[in-house]
C-alpha cells in the first residue's frame, strides 16, 4: 500500500526496495544482533555505491557472477541488493569469523 492511500504495484524486489527508501528513508531497515543497523535510506546508498564498484569490475575484468563472503549483518544486505541492481547471479558464502 502506497502513503497515498493508493494501492501501489511493483514488478521486481528492487522497485520495492527502492520505494521503501523513499518513503520511509530515516526508518530502520535493517539491525543485527550486535546493534549495528541501517536506515533505509542509508541501505540504498550503499548499495547503490557498491552496484558502481561492481559495474566497473564487470566492465574491466568479464565478472560473470558475483559471491557475497561476509557475516549476515547490514552490509550483507546492502551487498546482496547492491548485486541484484547489478543484474548478476550471485552466491552467498557465509563464513563466522572468530
């Protein structure tokens, strides 16, 4: 449902994502377990910049598919849109670090 009342309809997760960050842009978006949390607004800047990272290395280096090796945490989320933007296939690798 849109703020206007208006039923609002998306076609990809990254129209909704990019809704919520517009609507809601101070809101929390997303918090881990140790506290550290992002707003909307700053989940799509960084995904954004790390999609214009990516870009670049697609273009320089023929990447093909992309791997997120990280602890679930913000920017976890934020790299995992940030590849979706890029239109690549990627693969989670989780790791727990000690």
């Amino acid at each position: 449902m849109a703020d206007d009342g208006q039923t609002a309809h998306f076609t990809s997760f990254l129209e909704v994502f990019d809704h919520w960050a517009q609507v809601r842009p101070t809101c929390c978006a997303v918090r881990d377990l140790r506290g550290r949390a992002l707003t909307w607004a700053e989940l799509q800047e960084t995904s954004v910049l790390v999609a214009s990272h990516v870009q670049q290395l697609m273009e320089a280096e023929a990447i093909e598919v992309g791997a997120i090796l990280s602890r679930r945490c913000p920017w976890w989320l934020a790299a995992t849109v940030a590849l979706m933007r890029c239109g690549i296939p990627f693969v989670w690798m989780g790791c727990e670090l000690s």
